[in-house]
C-alpha cells in the first residue's frame, strides 16, 4: 500500500514537472505534434420527438436525404451529421423512461431480493478507456427537472459497471465549479483526508473478509458487489491522490448565473461541455437535459406529458416547437466544437464521437428511437440518413463508436453487431 501512494503522488509530481528550458523546446515541439486525443459526448432527453416532422423521409436515405422540420436548425451541418433509424433497446419496457435504458440495453430491471439495477452505459465503457489520463474518467451533467423531463430512474445517464446510477451535477454553477474552480482546503489537510478514507477502507476490507466464508449464493453474491463498489471507491482516491496538487485548469467560460433554467440551462451546459474538452478536463460527457423547463422558457403552457401525447392542434404545435429548439441548440453546440482549435489546427469537431438522442420515439413508442450522431473522432460515415431493420440493437450504434473511439469491447448491453454502414 505503501508503494502505491508513493507512485501516486510521484505521478502526481510529474503531471506537474516545470517547463525547463533545457528541454523545454522539445517538450513544446512535441505537444505541437501529438495526435489529439477522442472524445465522446452523449445528450438525451426525455418525451422523445414529434414522430410526423422529426425523422427525415425513409425514401431519402443515403447522402441524398433530406432535412426534416424539426432538424432544419441543422441545415449549415448537413453533411456532418447522421440521422439513424430503425433502433430500439428491445429489454426497455417502461413507456417514458426517456434516458434510464439508453446508453445500457439493460436486460433486467432487479433480482429477487435487490432492488432496481441497470447495466453498465456506454459512457462509462468509453471512459475506461479515455479517463486515464484526465482528472475526470466522465462528467455527468443532469438537470433538477429531470423526472418532470420524462427520463426515469438514474442519477445522470450513466450507471457503473455493477449497473449501479452514478451520480451527476445538476446545474451549470455546479457544473463550472466542479470542473473549474480549486479546492479552498489546504494540500495538508486534503492528503490527510484521503489517507484517512483509504484506512477505513482497509479497516472494512478486512471486516468483510471474516464473515465471507460459510455465505449463502445470495450473500456472497451481495457480498461480492459490496467488495467492487470498495474497489470503485479506491479507483477513485487514487484518481483524487494522482491529481491532488495539480490546480484546475483556468475556464476559457465565465461562471454561469445562479438560477438558468431551460433552454439558457442547456446552452450554458453546452458551452461547458467545450470548455471541459477544450482544457483536456475530461474526453467523456453525459448531459440528461430538461424538456419540462425548456417548455416553460419558450413560454409553452402545455404541460409535457400532455405534449408527448399529442394530436394535431396546440400540443402538436409545442412537440414541433421544442424539436426545432433543441436542433438550434445542438446546432449552435456544433458551431463551438467547430470553432475551437487544436494543437495541430484541427478542431475539437474533428476528434469527439457525439450522440444525441432519446430511448422513446414518441407517446409510448419505444421502437426507431430518434438517434443522430456527429463529429469526426469515431471515423463514422457523417452526412448520411440510414434506415436499418426494425428493432436493430441500438447498442449497435454505441459498439460502432466505441471501436471508432479505440475501445475493445466485444459487445455492449444487447448488440448483435456493429453497424458496418456507419463505418467510413
């Protein structure tokens, strides 16, 4: 153990090794050269889409599609999103649970005996393998209208690898503090408060290791994820010992007001999202966003259960009205990663893998979950509208971008493939 902290706070020491001016030039050189690193992004909402003027018309596929209505907000990034139809997470089962199954294709809801658990998310697959080197594996951004915006059970839109909610920040003040702003507690007290996590953590290791033997199947099957959330827990301080005197990076964002609610909510979100990418803060995101509040910030009186059960009238009108809202603000989130530039002058666009998307298309519809996809960093075939099989595994879409992305996985939650007319 002792070993280990020391490698930990030597690492730590390198990450934050002075410029010298002997090597300082080579240093400089190769920065300016290496490869930028991927990203992935992932944004969901609940109450899925107006199904009649959201998906682009099956009889335009391929690079000769059209925009629907409620995508023409994204006319100027034509040719660098896809639009993918025909998916659905077929273990999913819970009519507006908008976001809880999407990035997981959970095959069960609970053993006898548990209570409600998930399957690992997308996000989190992708963070074991991008996490490494950042000062967060993830950020999970969410929203406190979560359950009035239709996305069920979770804590964010990530669940661990035990299917267990990791827990998310809940709005853009949060959010900026979290990734931005330094730790007021001296480095003393800090290193001594994580020696002091790490000695009841072994104190409660070594409790769990005498009652382990003579277990029924079901306590040392309980027994056993008790031991792996002890083995999360030491992953993370020994993530918080690696990066505990290196400060944060200084935010290329203002600090958000105090108060944002619906669509100034998702679009400060979203210019956070860049800034963390752009000071290399983490490479993964998750953001759950509002719908209940966007309704209310476009002054829409409808509320937004009644909406997703629309008909042609003042519901329907507010259905279209939050999609084409939606596209203008992932629109002006594309403009951003475009607009910032890289090292080697590429641009923070050309290395994210990002979705966007819900698990319900619309009403109580689980099947053709509206998915559309962008950015250049999972080598996938953008500028396209595909229309695959009925029911095709959305996870096959995720598997798709993880192996993009460099991740090895074999599978993910219910994949049967990837999809090879995503590949470029």
């Amino acid at each position: 153990m002792h070993t280990r902290r020391h490698f930990l706070r030597s690492a730590s020491s390198l990450i934050a090794l002075p410029a010298l001016e002997s090597i300082g030039f080579k240093a400089f050189a190769a920065a300016k050269t290496a490869a930028p690193p991927k990203r992935m992004v992932f944004l969901s909402f609940g109450w899925g889409v107006t199904n009649e003027t959201w998906f682009p018309d099956v009889k335009t596929t391929g690079e000769s599609w059209e925009l629907s209505e409620g995508l023409k907000p994204l006319s100027q990034h034509h040719n660098d999103i896809t639009v993918v139809q025909g998916c659905s997470n077929r273990f999913a089962n819970e009519a507006h649970w908008g976001s809880t199954f999407w990035l997981t294709g959970a095959n069960r809801y609970a053993e006898p005996g548990q209570s409600f658990h998930n399957s690992i998310s997308a996000d989190q697959v992708a963070a074991a393998h991008l996490g490494k080197d950042t000062r967060f594996a993830s950020i999970q951004l969410n929203t406190p209208d979560a359950q009035n915006s239709g996305h069920g059970p979770g804590l964010s839109l990530a669940w661990d690898m035990r299917g267990k909610p990791v827990a998310g920040v809940e709005n853009p003040v949060a959010a900026f503090h979290r990734l931005f702003s330094n730790e007021a507690t001296p480095l003393s007290e800090r290193q001594a408060m994580l020696a002091q996590k790490r000695s009841v953590l072994d104190a409660v290791m070594e409790d769990a290791k005498r009652v382990q033997n003579g277990l029924t199947k079901t306590d040392t099957d309980k027994l056993d994820e008790y031991f792996q959330s002890i083995r999360d827990i030491e992953v993370r301080l020994g993530k918080d010992e690696q990066w505990l005197n290196v400060p944060k990076s200084k935010p290329p964002v203002a600090e958000p007001k105090p108060g944002l609610a619906g669509k100034e909510e998702i679009k400060v979100m979203y210019d956070i999202i860049v800034a963390a990418l752009q000071t290399d803060t983490t490479r993964v995101l998750t953001y759950r966003q509002p719908v209940g509040t966007l309704l209310q910030s476009l002054d829409l009186k409808v509320a937004p259960h009644d909406m997703s059960h629309y008909s042609p009238g003042d519901r329907m009108a507010a259905s279209q009205r939050r999609d084409t809202t939606q596209s203008g603000l992932l629109a002006g989130l594309i403009d951003k990663l475009k607009a910032t530039k890289e090292t080697d002058g590429s641009t923070l666009f050309d290395h994210i893998a990002l979705a966007y998307g819900s698990n319900i298309r619309t009403i109580h519809y689980l099947d053709n979950c509206p998915t559309l996809l962008t950015g250049g960093g999972a080598k996938l075939k953008l500028g396209h509208h595909l229309v695959l099989p009925k029911d095709t595994p959305l996870c096959n879409v995720w598997l798709t971008m993880l192996h993009g992305i460099g991740a090895d996985a074999e599978r993910h939650g219910d994949s049967t493939a990837v999809v090879k007319e995503l590949i470029s």
